[in-house]
C-alpha cells in the first residue's frame, strides 16, 4: 500500500472480488454465471501501509443465492473492515 491511507472503495472492492470469487468456486461455471447482489459494509479503521488480509465465509449457501461475511485485517490482525455480501447465480 502507498503512503496515503486506503480508501474504504478498496476495502469494498477487495470483499467484493473475495465473495465472487468464493461462489464461483461454489457453483459449476459452465452452466451458471455469478453476479453480485448487494454489500453491506462498517468500515472501522483506514491503513496508511502495510499488508491487509480479507477472511471469507460463508454465511448461506443456497441454490440461487450465496451470502458471505468478509473481515478485513491489517498486518497487526486488527480488523479494519467488516463486510457481507450477496450474491447469485
């Protein structure tokens, strides 16, 4: 990360990248497509440096629709950013 502290966009994007990412893997991608539905995020503390972690879960695996719960973490396991998204297929 650069000097300045991260925007929260970027906290957003990453739980957002983690949530796809994770119900691709949960479906079969040759007959279904994955798509976000919705986010909703508390963001708690910026990070002016250093590495941030992104902790994906599932939280409702359903036929149709998937939700997830992502925490983000600083390099000292300080969580930054707490997170759940929604996604279908």
């Amino acid at each position: 990360m650069g000097p300045r502290p991260a925007q929260y966009f970027g906290f957003t994007a990453l739980a957002g990248s983690l949530a796809s990412y994770a119900s691709y893997l949960c479906v079969d991608p040759a007959r279904y497509g994955v798509v976000g539905l919705g986010i909703n995020a508390s963001h708690l503390r910026g990070v002016s440096g250093g590495t941030v972690t992104g902790v994906c879960r599932p939280v409702r695996l359903g036929r149709s629709s998937h939700v997830w719960s992502i925490e983000i973490g600083d390099a000292r396991s300080r969580m930054v950013s707490r997170m759940t998204t929604a996604g279908g297929r």
